[in-house]
C-alpha cells in the first residue's frame, strides 16, 4: 500500500469531473487500498479519488472514531438516489482545503447506490455525520469543494489564502532550485 499526495487548493485538478470506474478490477482495488491508507494517515474521515489526482468517480469514507472501531466503505461509481427534505447543518472540513472550517447545510438524509469492491451494486441510509461526509465526497467527483456552499464573501477570502499560500511556496521552490544549481556549479 502506499500513501498519495493530497492536492490542495487552488489545484486546478480538483474541478475536474470524475469519470465512472467502467470495470472494478486489481488497479481499482490497489488505488482504493492506498486512498484508504491516504485518509487514515491525514487524518481523515472521507475521501474522493480526485483529491489523489485520480479522476475516477471512487470514495473512502470511515466515520469510526478509533482504529479498533474501523469500518472502512469503498463507494464505486456512488450515486445519491434519494435526499430528504429535512436539512441539517454541519461544520465541514476538507483534506484539500486545510485548516478551514465552516457550517454547509445537507439534506439530513440520503440512498446510496454504488458498486462495491467485488463490482455488485448496493444500497445504504446515511443519516447524521455519514449523510454528511457521503454528500461531501460525492460533491468532490462533480468538481465541487464544500466552500462552493458558503457566502461568496468568505470563499473568495479562503481562495485568496490559499493562492498566496502558493504562490510564497513556488517561490520558496525556486529558490531552493536557484541554490542547489549555484552549489553544484561551485562544486
Ligand atoms: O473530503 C475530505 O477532504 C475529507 C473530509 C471529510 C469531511 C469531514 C467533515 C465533514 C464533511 C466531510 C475530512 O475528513 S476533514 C478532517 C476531519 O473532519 C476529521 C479528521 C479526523 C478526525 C475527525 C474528523
Ligand atoms: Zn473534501
């Protein structure tokens, strides 16, 4: 197994529409195990191929609150075939947007419909933090993030964090790079 690189904002990648997984086969299984192991080590409690740099419409989730209460799902090609009207409110976090939190308000309960590690077709009730991390992930394989749900205001102020963030750590990269060329022409 192996740990992935999480992508975070503003990569591009994470406005990519996933494509649905045609057939589950040994890859399919190998990049779920490394994404199961990704989100563990993070911490985690979900998360979509996408924010792994694989546009595949594939999710992790694993709500347990210890290692000795591991229950890990693996959605493939998962699909929301029903929401109830009902609402509820939960403060949000996202591997791919780090040390941001805000409320987002989802249909309190839903059907799932997804493959699982075998191919065969199922169903699940989500209700409470489920409800909420299966509606997040599945917001990811649209190309969505959960700020896309909070007040223009705030997400252009994250956007704009994370775009500076990145900016000062490619210019920290080239600097490193201008240092090791100069080095190794010295040597
Ligand atoms: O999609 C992701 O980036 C994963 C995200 C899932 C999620 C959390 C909360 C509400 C909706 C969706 C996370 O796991 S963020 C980290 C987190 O919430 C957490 C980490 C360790 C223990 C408990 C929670
Ligand atoms: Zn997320």
């Amino acid at each position: 197994m192996a740990l992935l690189p999480i992508l975070t904002l503003p990569d591009p990648r994470l406005r990519k529409i996933s494509d649905p997984v045609e057939r589950v086969n040994a890859e399919i299984l190998t990049i779920l195990d490394d994404m199961l192991e990704t989100m563990y080590a993070a911490p985690g409690i979900g998360l979509a191929a996408i924010q792994v740099a694989v546009a595949k419409r594939m999710v992790v989730v694993d709500i347990g609150k210890s290692e000795e209460e591991r229950d890990p799902l693996f959605l493939i090609n998962p699909e929301i075939v029903w929401a109830s009207e009902e609402l509820s409110s939960y403060n949000e976090g996202c591997l791919s947007v780090p040390d941001y939190f805000d409320d987002v308000k989802r249909p309190a309960l839903v059907r799932v419909r997804h493959l699982d590690r075998a191919g065969k077709t199922q169903e699940f009730d989500a209700a409470g933090l489920l409800a909420t991390v299966v509606q997040h992930e599945l917001e990811h394989l649209e190309g969505g993030l959960f700020i896309d749900n909070i007040s223009r205001l705030k997400r252009e102020r994250v956007v704009k964090k994370f775009a500076k963030a990145a900016r000062f750590d490619e210019i920290a990269a080239q600097r490193r790079e201008a240092a090791r060329q100069s080095e190794e022409a010295g040597a």
